[in-house]
C-alpha cells in the first residue's frame, strides 16, 4: 500500500514539473480532484453489481407491500428472491462484463475530467497535453490492475 502511494507521489510531481509553475498551479491541483469521482463510481459499481442484483429483488418485493396491510401492488407477493444468477456461467460472464466496462467507462471519464479541468485553469496546449501524460499513465496502470483483480479467480 506504501509503495502504491509512492508512485502515485512520483507521478503527481512529474505532472507538477511538466506543468509549470504558473498563477493557477494549485488550483489545477485542488480541481483535479473531481477527475477520481467517476473513479470512485466506477470501482463501487463493480464492487456492489452482485449484491444490487440481489438487494434490488428484496427491495421490490417490499414495494408490492409498503405499508404491510397485506396488499399486493404488483402480483409479486409470493415471488422469492434468487441468487442462483451467480452459479450460471453465462449469467456470471454478462455480469463480468458489466464490471468490466463500468471499470473502464469510469477511467476514460476520470481522463475526460482531468483534461478539462486543466483546459480551464492552464494555459498553453503542448504543455496542457505534457502534464497530463504521467498522469493518463497512471490511470491506464490502475485499469490494469483493477482489471486484473476482477479477473483472478477467487475461491471461498
């Protein structure tokens, strides 16, 4: 976890130093915080897919009785909650492919989000193009990497 840390140290000063000093460095440095939002989204959606799908079944068999007067709003009174989605292989692989792309989809909105952040408060594109390098980089690394994490098998 140090180590993590400490690339992402190295890499924000190589994009501190490929920027320049300029009147509005720190700005760009405190906006460039909402580029890890989607980020976040992203990582929570993939995480949390599996127990939604679940959840989201209790939640609307609820909804057909909200106030537990024995109404049945919807016709689903007697339905039952499944979770054996998750022990069938083509079921698992759409969900898997779901995680995938809401891992990817939120990386690519993170770097759409950096680079329009630094649009506003920078000045000069080659050097608005330079600074962002090491920190695309990085962002591909962490694809990578929770790419790779959401495809390792995992056995209980």
């Amino acid at each position: 976890m140090l180590g993590t840390f400490v690339i992402f140290l190295v890499l924000y000063a190589l994009t501190r130093n490929k920027k320049g000093k300029s009147a509005g460095s720190d700005t760009l440095d405190q906006s460039l915080i909402f580029s890890i939002i989607p980020i976040a989204f992203g990582y929570h959606f993939a995480h949390y897919l599996p127990n939604f799908l679940v959840d989201i079944q209790y939640a609307f068999i609820s909804l057909t009785d909200p106030l537990a007067m024995g109404w049945d709003l919807f016709g689903v009174k007697n339905w039952e909650v499944r979770s054996s989605f998750l022990t069938h292989h083509q079921s698992v692989v759409v969900i898997w492919y779901l995680q995938i792309s809401g891992i990817v989809l939120a990386h690519i909105a993170a770097v759409i989000v950096a680079h329009l952040k630094t649009l506003e408060t920078a000045s000069g594109g080659d050097r608005v193009i330079l600074s962002q390098i090491p920190s695309t980089l990085l962002m591909i690394a962490y694809t990578v990497l929770g790419l790779w994490l959401l495809s390792t098998p995992i056995a209980a």
